[in-house]
C-alpha cells in the first residue's frame, strides 16, 4: 500500500509518501527561523508560508519516492490539534488530492500521530528495529502536549493524564527566553548548555519537581518556569539549564514509572520534540530498558511520515465523504476516550 502524508499543524510544512510503515520519503519546510524576532509563531504568516511550499514539497516527496501520484492508494492528512488556518491548508489540500485523483483519505490525530513514529519499520532504506507489543504505555512530549495515554489496541486508547498549563516543550522555550538563549524553540539549546554546567562542591540551585508526588498522572510546569524567572540572576545559565533539565525528566520519567508499575504494558513509546532529548532518553533507558521506544531523533518534531504510519493502521478509516473531515484545532488524546 502506497500512501501520501500531509502535515501542516504548525510551522513546517510536510508531504511523505511510505509504503505500509516504510518511509520513502519526507519532505520537511519549515517556517520557523522567521518566528525567531516574534518569540513565537505568527499564524496568518506560517499559512501563507505553507500555501507557497506545498506543491514543492508534494512533488519533491513523489520525486524521492519515485513514485507518481496515480500509483497512491491512500492518502493521510493531519486535521488537528494546530493552528486553524495551517490545519486547513493541509486538509483542503488533501481533500482536493483525493477528489481529483479518487483516493480515499484518512483523518489523524496529530498526537495520533506523533505516538506512530514509533512504528515506522524502516526510514529511507534504513530499518527501524522495534519490536513494539501491546499494551502500550505512551509518553507524549512536544511543545503543545505533555500526555500519558494506555493503548491495548490500536483503536483502544485510555487517557491517564496530561498536562494542567505549560508542557514540557513549552517550558523549554520559556526558558530559554528567560536565559537569553534563543527567542524561540530553545530546547536543543538549554541542553546543549547544561553540559557545560561542572558541579558546585557548595550546594547549588534546586528547582522544584511538580506534581512528581502526586496521585494522579497530570503535569504542571508553568511554576517550574516560574521558579526559574525567580532564581536564574544567582546562578550560571549553565547551572539553571542543568537544573531545570534534570527537573523535567525527573517528573516524566516518574509518572511514567508510576503508570508502568500499574498498568505493566510490554511496551513505552516516548515521542514528540522533547523525546530527542539526549537526558531525557539515556534516563529513560536505563531504568526501562529494551522495553522503552523512542523514534529517529528526525522523526521527533513535526513530519508527514508519522502520519502517513498511522494512516496505515488506520486504513479503515478511509473515506470518500469528504464533508466529513475538516480542521479541528481543539483536538486531543482526551477525545479519543
């Protein structure tokens, strides 16, 4: 089964043609180094971006593939969470797709999404060895969406818990502006500074770890933020960087603990932007094992080739009404269950 992806939730631009749960390609433009002055995304400006790269990206992604568009068997579209009018270029750009060419086309989850670059089996010729057996625990860490869901099947999904303000992604993008680090999408960067960071012999900055204590499986991070913006002029950007690392993967890794001694799946998918996180998987390694997944470091952000894998497991979604799928930027694992 050939299938075309399309991912348009936020600032890149993304088309992937895989055959099942291979990738032959994907293709990535991304909006991003414009939003460095504005601190964050302009949405009318990140549309306009994406309404004059999908055509080359389309073909771009077919020509990587060699493959035509008369030889596709399905399409995938992300029709949300997101911006509302980057959402909607991708998705009525697929519905166009599939009525000129009469090929069924899939709705998915942009989480949905994320939790499937997991199950990608092979990436441009390279094979991905996961051996991913249900139940699975998932770990959703991105910049919009800190979650833990329980997947038993691929269409039963539980929601455990997810995050009450500030995600984890978002967090490290705060925080970095706090430090003078990047004005936006500073993650990579707090990290690549906390290695810099040598041990005081005196005791040194301790941030908060919220909610880690908790009986639930919610995240809070807007105070840990916080925590920074109050303490970070006494110390070095290198410590703070370190500290509030540490900080985040102390709490992810101990709620993900908390759900695998109660619900003892045989499998931990962590995905999203901060699963690339260099701490954050060697943490998670360790105490897990063979038994914690986390996708390709190119496959963490957003990218067309986690929804194409998951149009394909979820082919049975396929439709030809396309009055039916539409952008909804207010989607979430919680509308799942």
């Amino acid at each position: 089964m050939y299938i075309l992806a399309i991912e348009t939730s936020c600032d890149e631009t993304s088309v992937s043609v895989l055959k099942d749960s291979a990738v032959l390609s994907n293709v990535v433009a991304s909006s991003s180094n414009l939003f460095e002055e504005t601190g964050g995304v302009v949405p009318e400006v990140a549309s306009r971006k994406q309404l004059e790269y999908i055509i080359p990206v389309l073909q771009k992604a077919l020509i990587q593939a060699k493959i035509t568009i008369d030889q596709l068997d399905l399409i995938g579209v992300t029709v949300g969470p997101g911006l509302m009018g980057s959402l909607m270029v991708g998705v009525n750009f697929a519905k166009c797709l599939s009525a000129i060419y009469s090929i069924p086309l899939v709705p998915i989850n942009h989480l949905i999404g994320h939790i499937y670059s997991g199950f990608i089996t092979n990436y441009l010729g390279e094979d991905v060895k996961n051996d991913i057996k249900f139940p699975i625990l998932s770990l959703l860490v991105s910049g919009g969406h800190t979650d833990l869901v329980l997947i038993k099947t691929h269409k039963d999904i539980t929601y455990l818990g997810g995050t009450r303000d500030d995600a984890s992604g978002e967090a490290f993008d705060k925080v970095a502006r706090i430090l003078g680090l990047s004005n936006y999408l500073g993650g990579p960067l707090i990290s690549k500074k906390s290695l810099e960071f040598k041990k005081a012999k005196v005791k040194g900055l301790k941030l908060p770890r919220p909610l880690i204590g908790s009986n639930d499986f919610d995240f809070s991070f807007s105070g840990l933020k916080t925590a920074v913006l109050n303490s970070y002029k006494d110390y070095s950007v290198a410590e703070v960087s370190n500290e509030f690392e540490q900080s985040v993967v102390d709490v992810l890794l101990k709620k993900t603990q908390k759900a695998y001694e109660i619900y003892n799946p045989k499998t931990i998918i962590v995905s999203g932007g901060v699963s690339a996180n260099s701490r954050l998987r060697n943490t998670f390694k360790k105490l897990f094992g063979n038994k914690v997944i986390f996708p390709l470091p190119l496959l963490c952000g957003d990218n067309a080739a986690m929804v194409g894998c998951a149009a394909y497991f979820y082919k049975e979604d396929a439709t030809f009404n396309l009055d039916k799928i539409n952008a909804d930027p207010s989607l979430s694992l919680q509308n799942l269950t």
